[in-house]
C-alpha cells in the first residue's frame, strides 16, 4: 500500500469510529514562528487570523501529513458545503 493510500484509510477509518477525535485534531493548529517551516516548499502551514497587524502562522496534523506527499497527492478533509461539518477525506 502506497503512503497515500496508507494515511488515507487510517484518516478514514478513525473518522468512521472516532469522528469527534479526528475532527478535533484535524481543527487544531500550534503556533509556528520559524518563517523556515512556514516557507517550507512542502509543508502546508496556514496564516492565522491576527491581532495588532503582525502575522501568525499555525501548523495542523492534516499539513504535516500532507508534507510528506507530493503535492499532487495531497489528502484534502471535505466538508458539508451548509453545516461546515467534516465528512472525510479524499
């Protein structure tokens, strides 16, 4: 089994028996203040909403997983378009 497909089923099928857990871990982020992580090629780091102007920078579980991949298979969490609840990833 490739590392996508691995990661893949193992995203899922924590989904499928534990939706709260992955949800919540897939939604957290921990700061990141090295500028060398947050433009790193691979890793996928998202700006975070900031106070006073300066820009914040947070790392989640589902961007470190996808630094591992190329980026053309990155996994990507979907989402219900009107409650905005987690459905699983592709």
């Amino acid at each position: 089994m490739q590392t996508r497909d691995r990661l893949l089923y193992h995203l899922n099928f924590v989904f499928e028996h534990a939706p709260e857990g992955l949800e919540s871990l897939i939604e957290h982020r921990v700061p990141i203040t090295s500028m060398e992580v947050v433009n790193h090629p691979l890793i996928v780091v998202m700006q975070e909403a900031s106070e006073g102007g300066e820009a914040s920078y947070g790392l989640g579980m589902l961007g470190f997983l996808n630094s591992m991949l190329d980026p053309e298979d990155r996994i990507v969490a979907e989402y219900d378009d009107d409650s905005g609840a987690l459905l699983g990833f592709k």
